[in-house]
C-alpha cells in the first residue's frame, strides 16, 4: 500500500477504519486488543487489597472477535466494586455508629484507562506498520 492515507479524527473513526482493513490485519489487531484486555485485567487483581480476596477474584475478561472485528470487555462483577472504586459519603448506623466515608480505590478505572491508550498507540502502529499514514486526535 504505498502512500495510503488514514486520517482519525476519534475512537469511533478508528473502529470503523480498522473494520474496513485486510484480514490479517483485523488477526493482528485482535492480538492487540484482546492481550491489553488481558493486561488490564493482571493489573487490576495485582492493585487490589488482598483483604478477602473478593475484588482480585471477580475480575473477569470477555474476548470476542470475527473475520471483521476484535472486541474485550474487563468487568469486575463483584457486588461492592463500584463502591470500592468511587468510594462511600459518611456511613452512619441506625445504632447510632458512625464510620466514615471510604476514600475511592481508584484500581479499574485508572488502569482501563492507561491500557486503552497504550492499546489505541499499539493499533496505531499496526496500521502504520502495514503502509498507512495516520493521523488525528485518536488517543
């Protein structure tokens, strides 16, 4: 492909540019995302306390993928990770004890985060790898 041009102007141009690219490159793409998924999914267990166990171990990743795309999902299915991470107001006890607010965890979000640019730097460089030029605000 010589002088193909991609120009990206967010996530959801990158998708679609990404869906219209030759087989082997969606394969190698998948890679891509479904082992920053997976990584994403490491850190998180890592960064959790240890305490019962319970968030480390409810950590699940979801891979799906065709001829055409390559999708991840990184969930953490247990029942207070959402308290955990955005942290509680003042809790009070209707026998009147009172314990505080829980600061945020900050563990899934911050990571998700970081593991999608360098996920969304790494696809870059794929494309740029099979000949296209790419440009544009995609990270």
């Amino acid at each position: 492909m010589a002088d193909a041009r991609l120009t990206i102007n967010g996530l959801e141009e990158l998708r679609a540019a990404l869906k219209a690219l030759p087989p082997e490159l969606v394969r190698e793409a998948g890679v891509v995302v479904h082992a920053q998924a997976e990584a994403a999914a490491q850190e998180m267990r890592v960064a959790y306390p240890v305490h019962t166990g319970n968030l480390r171990n409810h950590v699940q990743v979801q891979l799906f993928g065709d001829a055409v795309s390559a999708t991840a999902r990184v969930r953490n299915t247990a029942k207070h990770a959402y308290m955990f991470e955005s942290g509680t107001g003042p809790r009070h006890w209707k026998a009147g004890k009172n314990t505080g607010r829980m600061p945020a965890g900050r563990v899934f979000i911050p990571i998700a985060m970081q593991r999608r640019r360098i996920m969304l730097a790494a696809l870059i460089d794929l494309v740029e790898r099979f000949g296209l030029h790419v440009s544009g605000a995609a990270v």
